[in-house]
C-alpha cells in the first residue's frame, strides 16, 4: 500500500518541525569529542597541509553550524517579527549612541 505525502498512517509520529534527534545527537557527542582532544586534534589539525584543513573544515563544519537561514522559507508572520525586532534593535542601537 502506498504512501500519501504528509500522511504516514502513523497519528502519534514526530511532530512537524520538530528537530530530528540524530543530528542533535551527533553534534553534541563532536562538540564533547573536540573538548576533551582539543590539545590532540590541534596538534594533529597543524600537521595537516592546507588542502587538508580546508576538507577538515568542510566535513566538520556542518555538525557544528545551523544551516544558514533562508528568508524565501519565512511565512509572512516570521518576516513581520524579524523586521519588528530589527527595528527594535537599531533604534535602541541609535538611542544608546546618542547618549554616548
């Protein structure tokens, strides 16, 4: 029996827009890797020649990092709120130089 997209037959399934455990899990456990051998991969990280850095980073970076945020995503609310916050900010930002 096939699927419909959006309907798993599953009512008690991962919430939309919930985050998926694995990727949380894996970027802790390389974030607590990376704490407790900082002094190791350091050493190892200079031995490594600059194409080799570059991939290091290239792999490793997306463990660490959000994926940057797309504003084409936004429904019309989130634009609203990131605009009032925006506003917000750079008025408070002009206020506190004026005081300066």
């Amino acid at each position: 029996m096939p699927f419909t997209k959006g309907q798993s037959g599953n009512k008690s399934g991962r919430p939309a827009g919930s985050k998926n455990k694995t990727p949380e899990e894996i970027r802790t456990a390389l974030l607590k890797f990376v704490d407790d051998n900082l002094e190791g991969v350091t050493k190892d990280f200079k031995k490594l020649k600059a194409d080799k850095k570059l991939i290091f980073f290239e792999k490793i970076i997306r463990h660490v990092l959000p994926a940057p945020m797309s504003f084409e995503k936004l429904t019309e609310p989130q634009l609203d709120q990131l605009f009032a916050y925006l506003k917000r900010k750079y008025i408070e930002q002009n206020e506190t130089e004026k005081e300066g």
